[in-house]
C-alpha cells in the first residue's frame, strides 16, 4: 500500500499511513499493530463492483489516469487487493471471534469507489467488499456510520436497494462530490428508509458530531439492531485539512469512537471494524487514530 504513487500535488499520499503507523508504534509499542499479507482475490472484488470494472482494472498495463484526481500505476493493483484484503480478513476475524475491535489501516481509500469505477481517491470500495463478505458469511444486519467529511457515495450506492446494511453519513454539506448526500436520498425499493444522509454545515466541532451521533445515530442502531457496527472513518473533518472546513480535534475521534465501542459493546457482542478513508491533515491524522486506540487499551 506505501507503493500506491500519486502526483506530489496529491493529497492522498503513502506517507499517511506511514506516518500513522510510526505513531501507533511509539504509543502503543510494536504489538499494537498486525501486519496482514493477504490480497483479495479477484473475485472478492466483485462482492462490491462490477464484472467489467474489475476485469478492466486486472488489464491495465502501465499507467491510466481513472479520473482526473484518481490515478492507476505500477503498483497500485497490489495496494488495491492489499487495502481490500486486510478489510476482509479482519471481518473474517470479528465474525468468527478472534479479534472483537479492528481498525483497518488501509490505502487507497474506497468510500468514493462506486459499483462501476473509481472516483475521487477510492478505486475500491474496502468497506463495501468487508460487508458484503460478512452478509454472505450470514450475517443479517450491518450498520456502517461514514464519519468522513466527504460524502460516502460509492457506499451508499452499493447498499441503496438493501434493508440489510443501514448506511449513516455525516459530512460537510455542498462539498465532494457535488449534488451528492442530500437527506432525501434514503434508498430505494426494499433498501428505502436504510440510508441516512447527515449534511452538516461547514465550521461545526466536536460536539457538533457527538450530539448527532446520540440523537440521531444511536437510536437507529437500538431499533435496527446490527449484528456488526462498521465505521468508514476519514479524517479530513479535522481542523486545518486541506480538503474540509469543520474544527474537530484529534481527541474528538476518541469521543467518538468512545460511543460506537459502547454501542457495539451494547447491540453486537462488540463487533466494531472501523477502516481508514480520507485525511489529510497527515500529524493530526496520527494523532486521531491513537486516540482512537486508547477505546482499545481501557478494554484490556
Ligand atoms: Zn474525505
């Protein structure tokens, strides 16, 4: 995933989670993180995408630019079954009991990947493939909460006709991409009512997000009862991204998380996969995510 190049101008580049990784290191020490080496097969990749989609990213030879800020080279196939692949193992895990917790540090990020193509950033879906690989393993509820600040289109596309999978959006209104996370898209056919889009104007905190998360978020999760609460969690809702305009701090991502493990705790034996989207805003980004870890630590 660090061999995933994109242009020096691009703000998704492999230092983020590199720098991720050193700073859980020094936090928590060296047990803290799993190494996983497994890529996803072709065909668990269209758990989440479309024959056509798929087979063209396997014959791409060289570079390709998928569109004009999501970009294909050398080794970016590799990062994208890599990403893919840890996404799915660690659902494998929380399922079958060995790991109750995980956050997947994984790029390129997916939330913007739709069933068809690559879109902003995401080439694919990591979250969507994970659940749809846990709804064929038997499970019957999954709630995913895309906290990112960008709207997660791509998912809410691969689950708008499902009652199985309740998708929540909580992102900067009018921001990327455009026209897209408005609150009358709740999902069609057997799927309505199981998407809800939280446009939340720009320059709002932690709070903000916290008290959206109580009065809104939880008494979803009471009444939909998930069997696996996933949390596609960018960062780019921090202040002083390059990309959103809201004024949360890294310890808000703690609070945050702090409510989903409760609630996880609370509705489904603990089953909390959350994974890496965008953010950008690289030593704060850090920061978020060992906060968000210390959740992991009180467990133990
Ligand atoms: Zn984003």
């Amino acid at each position: 995933m660090l061999k995933h190049k994109n242009p020096d101008w691009h703000p998704e580049q492999p230092d983020r989670i590199a720098y991720i990784w050193k700073a859980v290191e020094n936090a928590f020490g060296r047990n803290a993180i799993t190494i996983i080496e497994r890529k996803a097969k072709k065909e668990e990749l269209y758990l989440a995408h479309s024959l056509d989609y798929i087979n063209y990213l396997f014959s791409i030879r060289g570079s390709v630019d998928l569109d004009y800020e999501t970009f294909f080279s050398e080794h970016t196939l590799d990062a994208v079954l890599s990403a893919a692949g840890i996404c799915l193992e660690l659902v494998e895990h929380i399922i079958q009991g060995t790991y109750k917790k995980c956050f997947a540090l994984v790029r390129p990020p997916g939330h913007h990947a739709t069933y068809t193509g690559a879109m902003g950033y995401c080439i694919v879906n990591n979250m969507a493939v994970a659940v749809n690989k846990a709804l064929a393993m038997g499970l019957e509820r999954i709630v995913i909460i895309d906290w990112d600040v960008h709207h997660g289109n791509g998912t809410q596309e691969i689950f708008f006709e499902t009652d199985a999978v309740y998708f929540i959006d909580i992102h900067q209104e009018n921001l990327f991409p455009e026209n897209s996370g408005n609150v009358d898209e709740t999902g069609r056919d057997r799927g309505k009512g199981f998407t809800l889009n939280i446009p939340v104007p720009a320059g709002k905190d932690g709070n903000y997000y916290l008290d959206i998360m109580d009065a809104v978020a939880y008494p979803i999760l009471r009444r939909f009862s998930p069997q696996l609460l996933c949390i596609s969690s960018g960062f780019d809702a921090l202040g002083g991204d390059s990309e959103g305009a809201m004024h949360l701090v890294p310890t808000d991502y703690r609070e945050l998380t702090r409510k989903v493990c409760l609630w996880a705790d609370e509705l489904c034996e603990g089953k909390l996969l959350m994974v890496l989207e965008g953010g950008y805003c690289i030593p704060s980004v850090s920061e978020a995510v060992c906060t968000i870890l210390e959740n992991w630590e009180e467990k133990l």
